[in-house]
C-alpha cells in the first residue's frame, strides 16, 4: 500500500494497513452473513482524508494487503491498481454530507424485498430509533450512477441508513462496527416486518413516533456506565 508522495508518515501507513484489514474482513463477513452474493455489495472506510474502498469485481476471499484502493473525497485514486467499486459515487456522497467513519452498502434478501413493497420501512421494532427513525427507500436509478447517489442522499436525511429500491441498503457510522451492525438491524429488521404482515388477517402493531423519541433516548445512554 503506497500512498502519494508527502500523504504521511510510518504512523498514518500503520493505520491505513489496519483500516484496510478491517475493511476486508468485513467485506467477508458480509458474505458469511448472507448480506451478498459473489462481488456485489462494497464497504469503505474513511481515514484522514483518504476513502478506503472494497475493488471492483474482485470476490473478497482473494483480497490481499496489495489490493488496497484508496481515493480522495472528490474520487481521484490515491492508490492502488484496481478500480474502486461501481458504487462509489455512493460511498462519496455520504462522506461529503456527513462525518462518516465508514460505509457498508449490501444487497440483502429481506431488506431488498421491503425495498419493492413500501416506500419505507414500517416502525416495527425500537432498534428502528437506532438508524435515526422509520427507514426510507430511496428510488430507483441505476447502480453506479449519480442519480442513485442523489436519491439516496434524499432517503437518507436525518437516517444513517436507507433502503435501495429494487436494489439493497447502505448504512454508515463513526465506525466499521457501527455501520455493520446497523446494516445488521436493518436486514433483521426488514425479516420481522415481512413475516409478521404475511400472517393472513392480521396486520403487525407498529411503534408510534413518541415510543420511537423514548427509544432513542435510551439507546444513547446504552452501554455506557
């Protein structure tokens, strides 16, 4: 991983290393966990004013520390000598708008199918309260282009995750830890809702926006002492 000539020292180049294997094994999990077929689906992480970012079409069990791709927040590769994911004027448009640590973008079953139903994703659960309130779907435009980043720069107002009509979801956080699990919540999510509203003549109880406020105030005090 070589980075542009004056980007940083020994210290900075530790962290990228670090940052990039953390970004693979979560690009890994995201298959593991059933959140992608083969390539699709990409993950990045933001360090300094570098984006790191998963490859284009490269599967991510071959990923190795020399297929390392970093871009600047405008796009200019940085490093690397493969292209960055299709996605990534997604990816840059999160970054550009908000403080983004890192991004996951899947194509989950479950949350896909949401995506085709309804225009968001009904209150079902408090965890709803974790990814900002009632998650929308951005609509549909193809994938790569810029459109697709502008709807979903719409859907994701005051939300640190949305859903992609006809397509996936991308969540992000001040971490890469954070923006998986709320990708992980949104799928779980996405799950419940669906199973709950196949059972013939009856219709989910949903949380109001007062359960959803009360939610959030806990969520935030959660885990900490």
């Amino acid at each position: 991983m070589t980075e542009q000539r004056g980007e940083g020292d020994e210290v900075r180049q530790g962290a990228m290393e670090r940052a990039w294997e953390e970004l693979v094994a979560a690009a890994r999990r995201t298959v593991a966990d059933g959140l992608v077929v083969g390539t699709s689906g990409n993950v990045s992480v933001r360090v300094g004013g570098t984006i790191l970012v998963t490859p284009s079409g490269v599967p991510y069990d071959r990923l190795t520390a020399r297929d390392a791709v970093g871009v600047d927040t405008d796009g200019n590769q940085l490093f690397g000598d493969l292209a960055p994911t299709s996605e990534l004027p997604m990816h840059l448009a999160v970054y550009r708008t908000t403080q983004a640590g890192a991004v996951v973008h899947t194509h989950a079953v479950h949350a896909t199918a949401v995506s085709t139903l309804v225009p968001e994703l009904p209150p079902i659960h408090y965890m709803t309260a974790a990814l900002g309130g009632p998650v929308r779907v951005a609509r549909y435009a193809p994938y790569g282009s810029d459109e697709l980043a502008e709807n979903m720069l719409r859907a994701l107002g005051e939300r640190t995750g949305c859903l992609l009509q006809n397509h996936g979801t991308i969540t992000y956080g001040d971490t890469l830890d954070q923006a998986y699990d709320r990708t992980a919540q949104l799928e779980w999510m996405s799950r419940l809702w669906l199973t709950a509203s196949s059972v013939p003549g009856h219709a989910p109880s949903l949380l109001s926006a007062g359960q959803l406020r009360e939610a959030a105030d806990r969520l935030r005090g959660y885990g900490r002492q």
